[in-house]
C-alpha cells in the first residue's frame, strides 16, 4: 500500500520542485552576473575585407548571385578553415 502512495505523490513532488526552479530563476533580477563586455576594435582603420562580409550581409539572398560577395565568402572560409601554422 505504501508503494502505491509513493509512486502516485512522487511525481506531483517532482512536478512541484521543477515549477518552483522556474519560479526562481524567472525571479532574478539579473544583478548577479555581468554581460561579457564587447571587444571594439580600433575604429581609424576600418578593415576592408570586414566592410565587403557586411555588404554582402545587407544584400541578403541576392549576395549569391553577386561575384564581388562569392569571392569574398570563399576567402573568409579559407581564412577560418586554415590553421594557425598556415596563416602565418
């Protein structure tokens, strides 16, 4: 009979203490951890490379049209996919 009893209230009591974790960490006023602070890069010399990604960016679905947008990605991928000891 206590088996019966057990596993009927076992999952109301897991139920209660999943809804009670919610309450809490919806609670929080977000005090405790600072966001992580943005690296700003020097602004006097804008990269051009960087300034060509975010046109092609703005263009959206008629950037994979455009060759000057094409070349560019691929040499953004060659850029991330080489390793360190090639870059240099």
């Amino acid at each position: 009979m206590a088996c019966k009893w057990l596993a009927r209230t076992a999952p109301a009591g897991l139920v209660a203490v999943a809804i009670t974790a919610t309450a809490m960490t919806l609670g929080r006023n977000g005090d405790e951890a600072e966001p992580a602070a943005r690296v700003v890069r020097d602004s006097a010399a804008p990269d051009p490379f960087r300034a060509e990604l975010k046109r092609c960016l703005g263009l959206g679905a008629a950037a994979t049209g455009d060759p000057a947008c094409l070349k560019t990605w691929a040499e953004n991928r060659k850029r991330f996919l080489s390793s360190a000891s090639e870059a240099r």
